[in-house]
C-alpha cells in the first residue's frame, strides 16, 4: 500500500515538473532516469526470472505457439494485448503486476466497464488460468484470447 501511495506521490510530481518546465527537451533531459522504462521483452525475462520459471513454461501455460512466445521473449516480435495478457496467466500474475505489464508493452489497461475486459479481471482475481479464463469467455459469448 505504501509503495502504491509512493508511485502516485512520484507521479504527481513528475507531472508537475513536466507542467512546470521550460520545454519538454528540458524535462525529459533532467528527469530521464524516472522516464526509463525497460523494454519490454526485458521486463518479461525479469519477470519469469523473479517467478522461478523458464520462458518455455510460461510460453506454455500462456497458451501461446512456441515460436512466437519465443519471439516475444527475444524481442524480435512485439505483442498484441491479448498476447501481453495471456503472458500475465502463464506468469500467475495479479491484477496489478497485469496491469503494469500491459504498461510496459504500451497496451490499454483491463478496464471493467468492458464486458470482456471485466471478464478477464474476473479471472485474474479468482487465480483462474488461460483455459479455464478461455472458458468463461466463450461461455459469455465474447472473444477468446489470441483471437485477434
């Protein structure tokens, strides 16, 4: 909770600062270090390393085609959101770190006013995997992920 609070206090100021500066070059020069944000196939590995797995497992428990979560894990390709958040299932990821992760890769956040999206939160909260996520969704009548 009080990370929570730090990370909403830092980002405050950094808004100010940015309002507050004589030009945006200015601002991203004097506040870069809190403007880095890891890539994100290096932020994934930092994640399956902090989780105890290897790429191959979450790959596998992310439902994702071998190559392509490979890819993803090397770089070379970038994901779609429903990829970012199937990787969240195959991680065992909670809400939060979810969410953070869809940030990393540059991908809207869950938002519950969207049935799918409240479908999927729904699952993540209730440490549902991607099947059993695929399940409810199908049997909701919406799109499987990976469907893209």
């Amino acid at each position: 909770m009080a990370d929570k609070k730090n990370k909403e206090i830092r980002t405050s100021v950094l808004l100010r600062k940015l309002f507050n500066a004589p030009d945006l070059e200015t601002f991203i020069e004097v506040n870069a270090t809190e403007l880095d944000v890891p890539p994100f196939y290096v932020y994934l590995s930092d994640l399956c390393k902090a989780a105890g797995q290897v790429p191959e497992q979450v790959i596998r428990q992310a439902a994702i085609e071998r190559t392509y979560g490979h890819q993803l894990f090397n770089g070379t390709r970038k994901p779609s959101r429903d990829k970012v958040i199937q990787l969240a299932f195959g991680l065992g990821l909670n809400l939060e770190d979810t969410q953070k992760l869809l940030q990393i890769a540059q991908k809207s956040l869950l938002y519950p006013k969207i049935k799918r999206d409240a479908a999927i939160l729904y699952c993540l909260n209730h440490h549902k995997d991607v099947l059993e996520t695929q399940s409810v969704l199908q049997s909701l009548g919406l799109s499987l992920l990976g469907g893209e």
